[in-house]
C-alpha cells in the first residue's frame, strides 16, 4: 500500500465537489492548475474569485518534504512552535551532505561519520515529532518523493527550489524556504499569491536523440530564468500524453530555472503506468475514478489563449536536443547551431567531464538511453575521451539498473558511479583537476549552471543537457561535436557514428530493491530527546529574532551594492559551508561572500565606515552589528534567484542587515525575508539604483505608517552633504506586515497569534 493511502482519499473524496463550487464561483471551464488550487483552499469550498497575480491566497498542502541541508533550520525552527507532533506527512531526505570523490560505497562511508552529529539530530527530530526519515544513501528527494509520494491533484511544499519534479505525476509541488514549512508542520495556512498561468502546448511526438530534458531547455531559452517569476506553468497536448512521467518530472523540475512557481502536467496513461510500475495501483485505482478531475476541462485546452496568460507551443516531432549554457541555464542552443556558438565565444572545446543523473535527470529511461550509447562505444572501439560520472536519483533506481547490468556498462566506458544524492549538481564535488584555475568546459543532465556552481571555479563553462547529449559529448570529449552529424575516429581509425539512443520508461522486470532506505518514525515520540550540543560547530538551537521598535529606519549605512546576477548561491554559498546549515551563527560566515561590490567590481570586499577600511562582508557586518549600526543591501535584477535556501534570508537577518532593496525579487527569497521579518523593498524606478554612493548614510521613512500597496520613501545623504529621495515600493500583505512588525512569523506562532 502506498504512504498516506487514506489522506489521499480524503482529498480524491473532496475534489469533485470542491471543483463543482470553483466552476461556480470563477463560471468558466477551469484549467488543471486551478483545480488543484481551488481545491486546497484554507477554508474549504471557494467563495470569490481569486485574481491572478495580486490575491493573495491561504492554501492547505497535503504534505511537506524537506532535504537535510535546509530540514536542519525548519526543524530548527519548528522545535520553536512547541507543537508536538507535525500537523502533515512530512519527510525528510538526507541527499545534500554526501560529497562525491571517490565513488559511491566511499562516499557514503566517510559522509556517515563526517555527518553523523547532523544525522542523528534530524533521525531523532522526525522520531520526535512524526516525519519519515530517509538515511544518507536513500537518495534525492526529488526522486524519492515521485517515486513514493508525489500524486495527481495534490499539493505538497518541499524545502527545495525543485520540489516541482512531482508535477510530473500531476501534483502541484512548490519550492519553498524552511519557516514556510515550519508553518505548515505546525498546523497553520500556507500563504501564496495566486499564480498567473503559462500554458505550453506540445505537439507531436520526439524521436531519435530529441529528450524530454529538451522541451525544458527549449521553454528556458523561451522564458528566460524569471519569465516564469509568479507563474504556475501548465503543459498539456497530444505531445504531453506521449511523454513518460518521468520525462515530465524532468521537465516540471527544471521549470525552477525559468523562475516559475511550479510547473505540471495532468494525469493520463503514462502517470497511471508509472504509479502501478511503483508499486501504488492503489493510488492509480483511486486517480481513475476521479480522472476527469485531473486534468484541465476540454474547453480549455480547445482555446488556450482564452485561459492562460501566455501559451507557447512546441512542436515535438520538430524540436532538437539542445545545449544550454553557459553560467545560466537559458541560453538556449539547439544542437545544430551550438559548434558555431562554441568557436565564436572561444569556449574551451575541450570536453574534460560529463556528468549525469541527479534529481533532473536519473531514471531508469534516462539511465537506460545513456546505457546504450555507452555500449555503442564500447562496441563501435571508441575511447572515452573525457571524465564520466553517474549519480543515481535513488536506492530504488540504482538496484534495478544494475540489476540489469547497465552500470557495468558504465564501467566499461570508465565511468564512475557516484552516490544516490546530489554530490556534483550542487558543488559537492571534489573535482579531479591539476589546474583549478584553468578555463575549462563540463556538461551535466543537472538543472543548474551558475558560475562556480558544481566546482567552485568561476573558470569552468558549465553547459547542460540531455543525458543522450551529455554522454555522446563525453564519448568524443569536444563540445563541438554533434552526434545527429558527426562522426567519431575509434581506435583502429575508423570513423564511425553514434546511432540514436535506445531506452526503456521502466524496467521490464519491474523495480527491484533490498532496502530503500526509509525509517518510520516512532508511534509515540514524547519520550524521544532531542539534543543539540551548545559546543557544537555544526548545530546552533535559535533564538527569536528582535521585533521592530516602531519606529522609521535612521541612520543605515551600506553593506554592499551589489551588481548583476546575485543568486542564493552568491549571498549563502553550498560546497563546503553545507556543514553549517544548522548553525546560524557559523553559516553566517559565508553572507554575501559571492557577490560582486559595484563600487569595486571585487567579491567579499566592501567599505567599513567605522574604519574606512575594505573587508569581508560578513566581518564588516559583524563590525556594524556591534556598534549597533543598521544595514542596507542594495541588489539588482532578480535578486534572490535559484536555490530555495532560506539561509540567504536569515543570515543578514542574524548579523543585523535590516532591509533588502532591489531591482526585483525571485519569489521564493522574496517569501524567505518576510517570514524572518527583514523588509525587502523595490525601487519604484530601476534608475535609482545608480543614485546610491558608498558612503551614504540612508533613511528609510513610511514604517510607521506601513500599510499594503502603500510605498515608503528612501533618503539618501551623500558624504558631499546633499540629500536626495525616492519612493520604493513592496508586496508585504496585512499579515506579513505583521510578521515584520513581530520580527518573524515564527514568532507570532510561538505566541499563539496566527
């Protein structure tokens, strides 16, 4: 039987009713994403229209998933709401922590005692309060959660930017940061402004090396990495129904790098395959008997144009495998045109590693199809001529492929299999290399390709795509190779091609495991202790964050002016600072420490007013924070983008940063410093980001007044003596106002005021 069979139910037995009132209320045909979302209100059956865009909506997920990386702080956090026992199914995943060296057996082993301190803390804390727990080695959330809980019209928030990887069994799966979950464990609402909509319509079916990874990669370069930004995007089309649903997961969880909310696609044949293949028929059993609910109305997809707020349409049968990169995952090439981008940008030809598998890309389709290019070159007497990696998504997906011999095949090639966990995908890498420093190209099936993100060198040219492409580039170790054209010279001197790759959606023999590695949590875990150790380096217990005085903000001096891209990754790096991510204090050694001064186009090197000397960032806010001196950050375009970690918001929140000024905001870091109480504002006009100088001691006034839709002022007083203003505006609602005024939302539950 499959996890939470009867609060399954419990939602199958609401929809149609549920669905009936929202057609009602909105009197149209509804697309899949309202269903869902009307369905899941707070308060039960809809009674108004929600506007698209501006409302903001109480919603009720079914359940919470978190990875120990980000679980330590919500757990942290949720220790604090003094609830005992998590109000949903909740889980946690420990994927983040393993770093990937040697290999996979390795690996694991010298993870388990590096980390056991954090192990033990997030095993005790779910046997404490109710949450399954995955032990190091289970595999990645992402992959774990389709495979074991991800359901058509169901909602789940995970601690993850891609937690939208279930959308691929049809489920509305959003990324969010650590206090939201918090929120949701103890019982409370969740708070989303309800999402403008996208709708892709594909057509056709794919064929030869064309993969599911391509529609994304396709959709990125169409969208941008925040044309998705406060958007829900739904696929649909004869072209969505050919897909498997793990092609669709790969899909809906990429969907994270275009900015979007979540992304989904409605249940049919190949989510029903997927569910019996995973053994939970008695999911599908339950789907079918509501399935008209579980997909957009006909009218719908008749006329897109009348329901969406934009529609693109791909046409499958004409899409190419693309290549997208580098430093950002939309710039979008399409295979036939990349050799030439690669020659005119000078890009490193030179293909040193290709690295596939990961929770975008590591099913047993995928693994299959790249199998059988490994097997062409070990058959066709080509030498691999680039490094090769392979990182299963699960314990599940790596018995059976090897069940089935396709990790031999690997092998063969020199491949090296890493752990199940993210390892490469999020700078968990330590990279073979005898130059660090040395430009150089890798290519991944990942999802993510900031610079400096998979290795820490800004010098690498980090491309991705399919795990077809990525294998058949490592098999000739030159980006410059088009494996739909080209042909390769084997070791006996014969040219020879690539033919097209061959896979399976699932295993013929079914899914095979000996221990998916899942631990249940205690039937009564009162008795259970939790333990933090007060010396302990790795694991901090919080404490509550100030209330704002009342007052306006005087007297801020600036931190830093940071220029162009400045992604969590920038402002809370992963790699080796990981090890922190339960201990506030520790982590906050890393704040900002990526992001580029505008003023001196250096990392980790801005201004102290105190001394007039240049520092680190974290020390000079440290310096400000004891002469109880408050702060500004000033961002530009998107400022927040990619990773959904929290600890982007709650370290300048920690060393006393008091307001965020931007360009724009990503959604979810937007959401992130609400929850901590920071304020986090947008110029009303962009070009004022060039009035801000150095040396300005800045004011921000309208607080006391501080109402939704109302804008605030900024007063800058330059060092030469003049003063100049200009308006800013925010999102904040009356209830985040709220959780400013408190110091965090956190603390208004632990005082019983939400």
């Amino acid at each position: 039987m499959a996890f939470d069979i009867e609060m399954i139910q419990k939602v199958y037995s609401n929809l149609e009713s549920r669905i009936e009132a929202a057609k009602k209320v909105v009197g149209k045909p509804l697309t899949l994403t309202e269903k869902i979302l009307y369905s899941h209100l707070w308060n039960g059956n809809p009674e108004e229209v929600y506007t698209r865009g501006t409302s903001y909506v109480d919603f009720a997920p079914d359940r919470v998933a978190m990875q120990d990386a980000t679980a330590q702080m919500a757990l942290l956090q949720f220790m604090q709401a003094g609830r005992p026992q998590v109000a949903v199914p909740s889980t946690v995943h420990c994927d983040h922590l393993i770093q990937a060296k040697v290999g996979a057996s390795e690996d694991l082993a010298i993870a388990n005692n590096a980390n056991k301190e954090v192990y033990d803390f997030l095993s005790s804390v779910c046997n404490k309060y109710g949450l399954g727990f995955w032990k190091p080695g289970a595999g990645i959330i992402h992959q774990v959660v389709l495979e074991n809980y991800a359901f058509p019209g169901g909602m789940m928030i995970g601690t993850d930017s891609h937690t939208p990887n279930a959308g691929g069994l049809g489920m509305i799966a959003i990324g969010v940061g650590g206090a939201d979950a918090c929120d949701v464990m103890a019982g409370f609402a969740w708070e989303l402004k309800f999402p403008k909509l996208i709708g892709v319509k594909l057509t056709g079916k794919m064929s030869g090396w064309t993969a599911a990874k391509d529609v994304i990669l396709k959709v990125a370069g169409v969208l941008t990495v925040k044309g998705g930004t406060g958007c829900i995007v739904e696929y649909f089309g004869e072209g969505a129904r050919s897909l498997s649903a793990t092609g669709k997961a790969t899909i809906c969880n990429m969907g994270a790098e275009i900015g979007a909310t979540t992304s989904i696609f409605g249940y049919d044949e190949k989510a029903e395959d997927y569910l019996r293949g995973t053994s939970r028929s008695d999911i599908a059993d339950l789907a079918n008997q509501v399935k008209a609910h579980l997909t957009g109305d006909d009218e719908v997809y008749a006329n897109p144009e009348q329901y969406f707020d934009q529609v693109i349409e791909i046409n499958l049968s004409e899409l190419e495998p693309h290549i997208n990169g580098p430093f950002t995952p939309d710039l979008a090439w399409p295979i036939s045109k990349f050799a030439a981008a690669v020659k005119e940008h000078n890009w490193p030809a030179k293909l040193e590693v290709g690295l596939i598998g990961s929770c975008t890309n590591s099913s047993y389709e995928d693994i299959t199809r790249a199998a059988s290019l490994a097997q062409q070159a070990v058959d066709k007497d080509l030498l691999t001529k680039a490094e090769y990696t392979v990182t299963p998504g699960s314990e599940l997906v790596r018995y059976t492929v090897e069940r089935d011999g396709y990790l031999d095949t690997f092998e063969k090639i020199g491949g090296v299999v890493l752990a199940n966990a993210c390892g490469p995908c999020i700078g968990q890498w330590a990279r073979h290399t005898d130059d660090p420093a040395r430009r150089n190209s890798i290519i991944t099936s990942f999802n993510r390709n900031f610079a400096k993100r998979n290795d820490g060198n800004p010098n690498t040219h980090a491309f991705v795509a399919s795990p077809e492409i990525v294998t058949a580039l490592a098999i000739a170790g030159d980006l410059t190779f088009n494996p739909l054209t080209d042909t390769l010279v084997n070791q006996k001197g014969e040219s020879v091609r690539l033919d097209e790759p061959q896979g399976l959606e699932m295993p013929i023999k079914g899914y095979a495991v000996e221990d998916a590695g899942y631990q249940a949590p205690a039937e009564d875990g009162s008795a259970v202790s939790v333990i933090v150790d007060e010396a302990s380096s790795r694991l901090q217990l919080l404490a509550p964050f100030p209330a704002w005085e009342g007052t306006d903000l005087k007297g801020l001096r600036l931190l830093i002016k940071a220029k162009g891209k400045c992604t969590t990754d920038h402002i809370s790096m992963a790699g080796p600072w990981l090890k922190f991510r339960g201990h506030i204090d520790n982590i906050s050694n890393n704040m900002l420490i990526g992001a580029v001064n505008y003023f001196t186009e250096q990392t980790d090197s801005v201004k102290n007013q105190l001394t007039g000397e240049y520092g680190p960032v974290p020390a000079t806010q440290r310096a400000y924070k004891a002469a109880n001196i408050g702060t500004i950050v000033v961002g530009d375009e998107n400022y927040g983008e990619g990773s959904s970690r929290e600890h982007a918001a709650m370290e300048p929140r920690h060393l006393g940063v008091r307001v965020i000024l931007v360009k724009s905001f990503a959604r979810i870091h937007e959401t992130n410093l609400k929850k901590q109480g920071m304020l986090g504002i947008t110029f009303a006009d962009p070009a004022d980001y060039n009035k801000i100088q150095e040396n300005d001691v800045i004011d921000i006034e309208g607080l006391t007044s501080f109402a939704p839709g109302k804008q605030l002022k900024v007063v800058l007083h330059h060092d030469d003596g003049k003063t100049e203003s200009f308006a800013v505006n925010h999102t904040y609602n009356e209830q985040q106002i709220e959780w400013f005024k408190a110091g965090a939302a956190l603390n208004l539950i632990r005082m019983n005021k939400v």
